[in-house]
C-alpha cells in the first residue's frame, strides 16, 4: 500500500527562514530556505536530499524550535493537523518528536550511555525500558554503564537511535544519520529504520547522499539553493525518463552505478523576490520563463518545480 494512504503526521507548507547580523553597523538579512513544502505520513520514510551546507538541517530545527535567535520563521507547519506554535513545539519536542542528531557531540562525554537514553529518570521503570531499547538494537546491556568514547562508530549511532526512540515518538527527525558508517553497518540502520516505520512511527532523513536515500526511504525529496525543487517517489529512480527537474536527472547521472559524471554548479541569485528557477544557468533547455515564478505543480507520483516537459532528457550544459 502506498504509505500516502497512511494519516499525514507532519506538513511543511511553504516554509521560509531567513537570518538577520549586522555587518559592522549594517543590518543584513540573508534568506536561507525558500518556500519549502514536505510532508511525512505515518510508517513512511521520506529523505530530505540536498547539497551539504544548503540548509537542510534548520528544517529539523525549525519543526523542533530551536532555531538561532536571528532566525525569522515564515509559512506552516502541522503536526497530525495541529499548527505547531512555539510553544507547541516545545511540548512535543523530545516527546512525540524526537531528534536523531547529526553530530555525535549531543553526546554528553561525561555522562553513561543508560542515563542519557533515560534522560536522568533512574526509576526501575525507565532502566528496564532502557535496556529493552539497547537489546532491541543489538547493543550490550553493558553499554548502558559505558560512557561515548567507548563505544564504536557504528554502536554511537544506535545509541542515537536509542535515544531518540526512547520516548515512543510519532515523528523522528534524523539529521545525516550514516556518515561514514560502512556498508554494513549501513544494512543494520536502514534495518531499523524500516522496522521503525513498520511500527507506524514517521521518518524524516535529512541527507546529502542520494545513494542512501535511495536505500532507506519511500519518498525522495530534493533540496537546492535553499528550495524543494522535486518530490518523488524512490521506486521512480530506477529510471531516469520517471524524473522531472534538471537537478533531479543530474544527481542521478552522478550515481556510481549511472556512470558517476560529475557536474558543476553556478547559481545565481535573484535578489529578494526569490522569483525563478536556480538551476538555469545550468540547464540547457533554461528560457526566459524560467526566470519568472516557478509553481510547485503535480506530478505521476509527487510534485515538481520546473516548467520543461518529461521528455527533455539533455538538460545539463556541456562544460
């Protein structure tokens, strides 16, 4: 069944974050996220793909609250129909929406495995909980009375998991979950995503690898130049005449397994409006249209952020 047909647990609706420092005594705002749309319904995984450094993860902090101070928050977001306010936010934050983090510094050095996953609840409630969670991920009931710098790579991220799953979430965010993990270690994680999901729990992966996007989730999402430019089914990647938009059909020809050709990126910036495509210096079929508003319109099997038609399959400009 497609996982669509499951209750809508998260929507981003045209969301738009913007950043605002002073430049000695000059006031600048600088627009990051433009116009994002994503939604994750319930047992499905959906992977938010793009650029390192484009500003995938304040979509996580945004839905969490956690934004910086200077960040300014545009647009909706709901959570199973309910706009997520401030305040609501915090609320559910660590609750029914739970973080895998990026970084393995939201490790406290200091503190054992077992105390963090509890959040500091030393009840004989919360430690069988505990050690219920770390047997379900294949790590050892000793690894509750260890402490990060003990345990492997492979082992911190199932801790992470641990974490996040804890509290019986209806949402996990997980932020570059699998950097640098090898290909088995990769296997066990998509393992327990999937099983996760199968548990009905929705999943937000935010990642710059397609590849295991590809291998992890339902719905590819693609970020570039701080928009949503396709959403698409992942079934759809297995050929490239299923893609839409010249960005889309570039990252696929930049698979190892399609030939790994590297392309080059010159974006272009227009001003505040934000108006046309960023893609167009890049596109060999761009045109005076793509420099006008740019609808988020539907496709086969999701949505797409471009005016050419399916069938013009040459899109990268030579270099």
């Amino acid at each position: 069944m497609d996982k669509t047909d499951n209750r809508e647990i998260l929507k981003v609706k045209d969301l738009s974050i913007s950043f605002t420092q002073y430049n000695g005594l000059k006031k600048e705002t600088t627009q990051t996220i433009h116009n994002l749309s994503v939604s994750v319904h319930e047992g499905e995984i959906v992977a938010i793909v793009g650029a390192s450094g484009s500003g995938k993860s304040l979509l996580a902090h945004s839905i969490l609250g956690i934004l910086p101070y200077n960040a300014t928050l545009s647009g909706e977001i709901y959570f199973y129909d309910n706009l997520l306010t401030e305040e609501k936010k915090r609320e559910e934050r660590g609750k029914n929406i739970a973080l895998i983090p990026q970084s393995v510094s939201y490790l406290n050095p200091l503190i054992k495995i077992g105390s963090q996953i509890r959040k500091g609840d030393n009840s004989s409630k919360a430690k069988e909980r505990c050690l219920e969670i770390l047997r379900k991920y294949k790590l050892d009931e000793k690894v509750a009375n260890m402490y990060p710098f003990q345990l492997s790579g492979g082992m911190i991220r199932r801790v992470l998991i641990s974490t996040a799953v804890y509290s019986s979430p209806k949402l996990i965010l997980a932020d570059e979950p699998t950097p640098g993990l090898d290909s088995k270690t990769l296997n066990h994680i998509a393992k327990h995503f999937q099983d996760l999901a199968n548990e009905g729990i929705g999943i937000l992966i935010i990642t710059h690898d397609l590849d295991i996007a590809l291998k992890i989730a339902n719905r590819i999402v693609v970020f570039y130049d701080g928009k949503t430019i396709e959403d698409i089914s992942t079934n759809d990647f297995s050929s490239l005449d299923n893609l839409n938009h010249p960005y889309t059909k570039a990252l696929f020809h930049a698979m190892p397994q399609n030939g790994f050709h590297s392309f080059s990126l010159n974006c272009f910036s227009q001003g505040s409006e934000n108006k046309g495509c960023s893609f167009y210096n890049n596109c060999s079929h761009a045109n005076p249209k793509c420099l006008g508003n740019i609808p988020w319109k539907k496709t086969n099997s999701g949505f797409v952020r471009c005016i050419l038609e399916k069938e013009d399959k040459n899109v990268l400009k030579s270099k």
